[in-house]
C-alpha cells in the first residue's frame, strides 16, 4: 500500500516534489490532472530520481518512464493520454509491477481539517 499526496490544484502540480532530497518506499504524489491529455512533465528542482507512472481514467497504467534523471528541463512524456501521474521514487513502479495495462485500486482518504477547524 502506498500512501501518496495529491496534488490536485495548478500551484500544487506545479511545485510537486521539487527540492524534497528523499521519498519513502511507500510514499509518492499523484498528480490529478484537469483532463485527459499527454500530459509533459519535467526534473526541475527535484533533487531524487523518479518513476513517472501515467494513469488512465479508468485508473489503468498508460505508461511507465523508470528512473528519471533528477534536476533536468526536458520534458517526459508517453505518447498515450492520461488523467493521472504517479510519481514514486525510481525503481519503485517495477517492484510495485506497475506496468502498462496494470490497474490501480485507490482509496480516497478523508483531506485533514485545516488548522483551526474542529
């Protein structure tokens, strides 16, 4: 089981995991994205290697791009449109076996109060 943030907003996609210097076996971000597309993404600032697991609608794996390089501007992408990304830490998605046509089981857990709300 993974326990993932989700970055759900613009501002929230856009600064992802950048300048973290590790990420836990069972952790990742998962990138909810506002429509199906080939979804770019790039290494800027982020300081760890990554997998970058592109998700269909119906929470199927699209794609895989293993290990990719930290700290870099080039944009990746798979050349199948996606709804979601999942980044995890490189080499993770193979031990997970998270392959193309692999479907994700997601479980939404409850978004934590913000400070001051009972």
């Amino acid at each position: 089981m993974l326990r993932v943030e989700v970055a759900r907003t613009a501002e929230e996609r856009a600064q992802g995991l950048m300048y973290r210097t590790s990420l836990a076996d069972d952790a990742g971000m998962l990138f909810v994205m506002p429509g199906d597309d080939t979804w770019g993404f790039y290494m800027r600032n982020t300081y760890i290697a990554l997998d970058m697991v592109f998700v269909d609608a119906g929470w199927a794996v699209a794609g895989v791009l293993a290990n990719v390089a930290p700290l870099t501007e080039a944009t990746r992408r798979i050349d199948r449109p996606s709804r979601y990304v999942l980044e995890l830490r490189a080499h993770r998605a193979a031990e997970l076996g998270l392959v193309p046509g692999a479907r994700l089981d997601v479980r939404w857990l409850p978004r934590p109060a913000a400070a001051g709300t009972p």
